[in-house]
C-alpha cells in the first residue's frame, strides 16, 4: 500500500521512521507548510498528495484544527483510509469523519489520539462488542502528571516543575493545554463517542492544576492522599457524565500510583469489574506506534470500526462525587461535611458544583476527594 505523511514533527518522524519497518508500506510523499523546505520527498500541496488515486493511506500528524480538517476531509471524500493522532481536529469532527468514510468507502482510525502508545481506545472498541462500557477514569496527559509527580516528591513549587518539564520536552513553550486540562478535554470528549457510542454532546469545561499548590500537597499527605489530574466518566440508561479535574486519591489508589510522565486509564463493565491500562501517553516512537498499529490493521483488513449510532445526552447529575475546596471564602452556605481551615469537604456533588463555587470564589482551588 502507498502512504503519504501530514507533518513533519516529532510524531511525523516517528512515523517515517517506523514505516521503514513495514513491508509493502510505501511512504511516497511528506505534506509540510510552506515555510518549510521543499523537497523532492516533501510538498506543500497536501490536497494533491492526498486525492492521489494512488494513495492508499494518509496518516495525518498536524497539530491545531487546519489544515488538519480540511486535509482530512478531502482524503475521505476521496475513499482514503485516514489515521490520525490529533485530537484538536477529531474531538469536534469525529462524527461527521465516521460518516464521510461511511459514505465513500474509506475509514478512520484515531488510537493515537487518546493515550498515545497505550491501546485504550482500541480497547474500548474491543470489550464492546460484548457489552457496554459503564465508564472509566484516568490520568492522561503526562505533562500534569509529571508536574504533580515532582511536586509531591521532591517538594517544588508548580512553576519550577513545569520549567523543568520544559526542560525535558515533556512540556510546550505555553503550556496551557497541559495544565488547565483542554488536552484532556479532548481525549475525554473523544473517548466519551467511542466508549458509549454516541454522537458528540458538550461536556464540562475541564479544571486544570493551576491552582494547586504546596498547602495541597501537604493537606493530601496528612490525610495519605496523592494528588492527580484525572478524567472520570460514566453513563447510565441514555445519558452519560464527564469531569476533568484535580483529584485527591487514597495511598493505594492504582492511578495514585502512576509516576514521572507516564499515562493510566481504568474501565469499567460488568463482567469483568474493571481492567487497567499503563504506559507511555505521548512522545514520538509511542504514538507513532499506535498509528502504525491502526495502517497494518487496515492493510490486513481488520479495522475495528467506530459507531456512533447512539444519540446519548450529558446528564451531569448521575455523577455524584466527594470534593475538596480550598477557599478563603466562606463556604457555609453550600453545607460542607467539614471544614479544617481553608478546607472545605462536601459530599455528593455533581460536577456543575464546580461553577457553583467559582461564583463565590473564581481563585478557589477544587478537586476532587477519592
């Protein structure tokens, strides 16, 4: 089969590079920018290379929504098989992507797209065949919980855990997507269509870690907890509900237990309670991998497809959970279970309880308490 390549960054490199290894995986052109060089092996004319009629796959490693979208959009309308990694462009186009490939004979697959070298997604396409997915939880992205990580184990402030994040590549230069959750927003949104095979319905806005700082960092070890920054959802009957945000886990707790970059995920389902997921969420030779695992599915013609035949809406109230707040506001009036100074408990909380007292308090550090 004949292949071509969308980007030419850390994850395009990869690619390229682990095509080498496939036999009968021909990478016949590179689609860069054109502020980049262009080379005989490299175009900036990405609607040419990927309406080839001799293209058979387009492996799509761009970041941001375009050309991404648009690149994408005109491969499946020409029949491709489409395997991407950006999670910025699938979050809000999966939908209408399943049903282009639907209608002109191509497909979709986005495994590298959530937990990056980890097959959780292809998991999740996997157990369903069999039965539902009540849900799951996890951490995934490894830049918040590399920052956590060093936090609590070496006492550093925010800031200087992130430089040194920077430093080692795990970090971008503007870190926002990392630290106020809008990465994970769209690996959940993404996971939320596949797991319960649904059409897209707007979730939360995510918290990030921001606000967490030293006092929390000690709070959590008094009461032998371990901050990090998960993703949690599930559904039941025709509704479905997702949060993003800080979480305080017991000791023990597996996510609670997962260091320096590295991702995990929990699922959950009846017959087998729960199954846990472990590795590396990002970086070059990870994701590329799971890409290259989705072509050599493609080129053995077992593709696990993606439904979304579902029509389920976000119903916030099914998710009741525990929170900690830290405010220097008063809080009474929203009936905390205990207060230890500036820290607030509440119980049985749906996740809009977070707008509630950003009302009061837009500078209150919330999170919640497992």
């Amino acid at each position: 089969m004949n292949a071509v390549l969308l980007g030419y960054g850390t994850v395009g490199k990869g690619v390229e590079r682990l095509c080498n290894q496939v036999a009968d995986l021909n990478l016949t052109n590179v689609f860069v920018l054109p502020q980049f060089e262009d080379l005989p092996y490299f175009t900036n004319d990405g609607e040419r290379i990927v309406t080839d009629p001799d293209t058979d796959i387009v492996f799509e490693c761009l970041s941001g929504t375009e050309p991404a979208n648009t690149l994408i959009t005109k491969a499946l309308e020409a029949g491709k098989h489409v395997i991407t990694s950006n999670k910025a462009v699938v979050s809000p186009n999966l939908e209408r992507y399943v049903e282009l490939a639907k209608r002109y004979g191509g497909s979709i697959q986005i495994e590298a797209s959530v937990a990056g070298g980890i097959p959780f997604l292809d998991a999740i396409l996997k157990l369903q065949r069999l039965e539902e997915i009540d849900g799951y939880e996890g951490i995934f992205n490894g830049t918040s919980n590399y920052i956590l990580d060093q936090m609590q184990k070496e006492g550093v402030a925010l800031k200087d855990a992130l430089k040194e994040a920077q430093k080692r590549g795990y970090a971008e230069a503007d870190p926002t997507n990392d630290i106020e959750g809008i990465d994970v927003f769209y690996k959940t949104n993404i996971t939320n269509m596949l797991a319960y095979q649904t059409k897209n319905d707007a979730i939360l806005p995510p918290l990030g870690i921001s606000k967490i700082d030293q006092k929390d960092i000690e709070y959590a070890k008094k009461h032998k907890k371990v901050i990090r920054h998960i993703a949690r959802s599930i559904q039941k009957g025709n509704a479905f509900a997702s949060v993003i945000a800080p979480a305080f886990l017991d000791e023990e707790n597996y996510l609670a237990n997962t260091p320096s970059n590295y991702n995990a995920q929990l699922l959950f389902a009846n017959s087998f309670d729960q199954l846990g997921y472990f590795g590396q969420g990002a970086g070059q030779l990870a994701t590329a991998q799971a890409m290259l695992a989705n072509a050599l599915d493609t080129m053995e013609h077992r593709e696990r497809k993606i439904v979304l035949n579902n029509d389920k809406k976000v119903d916030n109230s099914i998710l009741q959970e525990d929170w900690i707040v830290r405010s220097k506001k008063d809080l009474a009036s929203l009936l905390p279970v205990r207060q230890e100074n500036e820290y607030f408990l509440f119980e049985k909380k749906d996740p809009t309880f977070i707008a509630t007292v950003q009302e009061i308090d837009p500078e209150a550090m919330i999170a919640l308490w497992k």
